[in-house]
C-alpha cells in the first residue's frame, strides 16, 4: 500500500506541473500573434531603408566617414545578444549566451579586447554571474521592445565605431520563421564595406545589409551629395535593424517557449500513462495477495 500512496503521491504531481505547462503553452500560443504581427509591420520600413541605403552607397561610397571607415586593427569586438527575461523556454536562451561566451574566449586567446550589451535578463544574469558585465543592459521588455532600445543601443555602436573604441560589431538573436520553427542569427553590423553595400545578390525577407542587392535605376542627382545622404541614412539603418531584431526575437521566445511547454505536456502525459500503467498492476498484485491471504485464512479454519 505505501508504494500505491507513493505512485498516487507522484501522479498528483505531475498532473499540477502539466496543467502549469499546458497554460503556459496556451499563454504563449495567444501572445506569438501579437509579437508575429509587430515584426512583420516594421519588416516593409527595414527593407525600404536597407535598400535605399544600398542604392545611396552605389552612387558615392565614402569610405573616410566614420561609420563605413574599416578599422586597420582590431583590438575591440562588441557583441549585441538579444534574448529573454525568462526561462522555460527550451535552448532559447543558453545557446546564444555561450555561443557569444565562446567567441569572447576565441578573441581573448588572440589577445582581443570584447564587450557585451545584453538584452534581457537571462543574458544579463549570465555574463554578471561569470565576471563580465554587460556595457548596458536592458531588463524587464524583452517580451515588448521598444524604439528607445534600439535608440540607446544604436547610439552606443555608433560613438563607439566613429571613435574607434569598438572596431567591429556583431549581433546575436534568434529570427521568427514562424509560430513554431526559430533560426538562430548571427549578423555582422560593423564593419560595412562597399563590396557588402553593392553586392549583386537578389534581395530576401530579414536579411543583413550586408545580403541585400542594389537595384538597377538611372543615374540620379542628389543634393546634398551621396557622401552626406549616406552619412544621415546610417544612423537610421542602424536603429532600425536593431529594432527589428528585437521584435524578432520577442516572437521567436514566445514560439520557443510554446514548444518547450507543449513538450513537457506531452512529456507529463507519457509519464502519467506509464503510472497508471504501474498503478494497475501494483493494485492487481495487492488484491491478488489479499485474496490469497483470505483464502488461506479460510482454508485454516476449515481445517481446524
């Protein structure tokens, strides 16, 4: 009977957990609509912006300004990783942070300086708990970005490339394919070469700048000069991709986390069938014993 108690004990248990993972599931299922549709509106600004700056840059390339000057040495490396305030959510989080832990390593050994601005608290946690705190760090909206974010983000890159404090700049998110699948991103932002800008490659959905082609125009005049008009587009650029990835990233956590959580239910469910399963027959041996005891019982006085 005491095993019986045990295997109801655990039976009830699992049950509480499943319905906790199956709300949770339902929960994110509700929020992955809202977060799909926010990323998809800013998707038409990003490309028309990326694409305008790629037909600016085919007109004058002006490789002396500060933002699409390519360092000669690098010394420093700043890495941007987009991830989640909270967990439960499968790989979603742990794999971007130590694959940015692992490249940090890879630069030291060269003896290369790198930084790190953490968006959401899991990554936060991370780095702080391994000695290395973020330059910045955003806490609390990783669920509903906002344009400040990426204001405040995009401001940091830009002083810190135009004054030669970060040499190269690399971005880290996870990309909403859809409500279940997720791909994991890795995107150069800095430094920008004209080859990047004018590479003949037919443009594509939520790519980098560095992917997306010229289109074919007739010449045009520009005034002010394409040197300037570049300049101004840059900083545009910049907020506007890292904005982007924020909203990308909100919904692949909600999608994450939705397969995460369906797969503890089914997880709970198979486990669930398997004590039943070891219930009935912990039962069935039980009665049995009973019944045998009380037909050796009755046996015995039968005999008396």
């Amino acid at each position: 009977m005491a095993n019986l108690r045990e295997i109801s004990r655990r039976r009830s248990s699992i049950k509480s957990t499943m319905q906790i993972t199956r709300t949770m599931e339902m929960i994110s299922t509700a929020r992955i609509r809202h977060a799909l549709d926010r990323a998809e509106a800013a998707e038409p600004y990003k490309d028309a912006i990326t694409r305008m700056l790629a037909n600016v840059a085919a007109a004058g390339f002006d490789s002396s300004q500060p933002l699409l000057a390519k360092h000669g040495e690098e010394k420093h490396v700043l890495f941007i990783l987009i991830a989640s305030d909270k967990g439960l959510a499968g790989g979603f989080n742990i794999v971007q942070q130590r694959a940015v832990e692992h490249e940090m390593r890879r630069l030291a050994e060269r003896g290369v300086e790198s930084s790190v601005i953490t968006c959401g608290r899991k990554p936060t946690e991370y780095f702080t708990y391994r000695k290395i705190v973020p330059v910045m760090s955003f806490i609390g909206i990783s669920s509903e970005p906002n344009m400040d974010q990426a204001d405040r983000i995009a401001s940091y890159v830009m002083e810190g490339y135009s004054t030669g404090a970060i040499d190269r700049v690399v971005l880290y998110y996870w990309h909403a394919r859809n409500r279940v699948e997720q791909d994991q991103v890795r995107e150069q932002l800095l430094p920008i070469t004209k080859e990047q800008l004018t590479m003949p490659n037919k443009p594509r959905e939520r790519e980098a700048l560095a992917s997306v082609a010229t289109r074919e125009h007739t010449d045009f005049s520009f005034d002010p000069s394409p040197e300037e008009v570049l300049g101004k587009l840059m900083p545009a650029y910049f907020r506007t991709v890292i904005y982007h990835a924020l909203l990308d990233s909100a919904a692949a956590e909600h999608g994450a986390r939705r397969r995460a959580m369906q797969s503890a239910t089914d997880n709970a469910k198979e486990v669930l069938d398997a004590l039943a399963r070891t219930y009935n027959r912990e039962r069935q041996g039980a009665i049995t014993t009973e019944l045998n005891e009380i037909i050796g019982g009755a046996s015995a006085l039968e005999d008396n």
